[in-house]
C-alpha cells in the first residue's frame, strides 16, 4: 500500500511540475524611434495587448520598456514584435545593463 501510494505522489508531482517551472519574468526591452511625448504610450499599450503580459512601464528618457509576463504565455520575442508592429523597435537588453 506505501508503494502505491508513494508512486502515486511521484506521478501527480510530474503532472504538475511544468506548470511549475512557469512563472512571472521581467524583461527590459531597448525600445527605438520614441521621439515624443506620445511613444511611450503607444509602446506601452502595444507591449500591454499581448496575452500574459501583466505590466509595462516605459521610460522616454532612458528608451526603454520594463515589461513583467507569464512565461508560460508569452515570451520575448512576441512581445518585442507587438511593440515593432506599432512601429517601434524593441529589442531584450542584456540583463544587468
């Protein structure tokens, strides 16, 4: 019986562990073209429309876009292409930078 028990756990943890691994993950993007007070704006709310983005905050002097996603998603890539679709060019910065 403690067999079968203990390998029925290890079972419903495996189902469970990919679910696991996916998480909340902040990148910030090099965004280009922003030349007014309006860009930052239309960045944001391109970066924002992507499903699994949960929050953008956008600096027109730093040319930048800080967004925070579900990894499970969305992904860099997706939301780099909404902010181009828009026009502006967003690109992951290397971390620590």
């Amino acid at each position: 019986m403690k067999k079968s028990l203990s390998a029925f756990a290890l079972i419903g943890s495996m189902m469970v562990a990919p679910t696991a691994w996916a998480g909340e993950r902040t990148v910030t993007f090099a965004v280009d073209n922003m030349t007014c007070a309006s860009c930052p704006y239309i960045v944001k709310n391109s970066m924002a429309a992507v499903p699994g983005v949960a929050k953008v905050a956008v600096s027109f002097q730093a040319q930048t876009a800080t967004v925070t996603f579900d990894d499970a998603k969305t992904n860099p890539g997706a939301i780099a292409a909404a902010s181009a679709n828009a026009g502006y060019p967003a690109h992951p910065r290397p971390q620590g930078s």
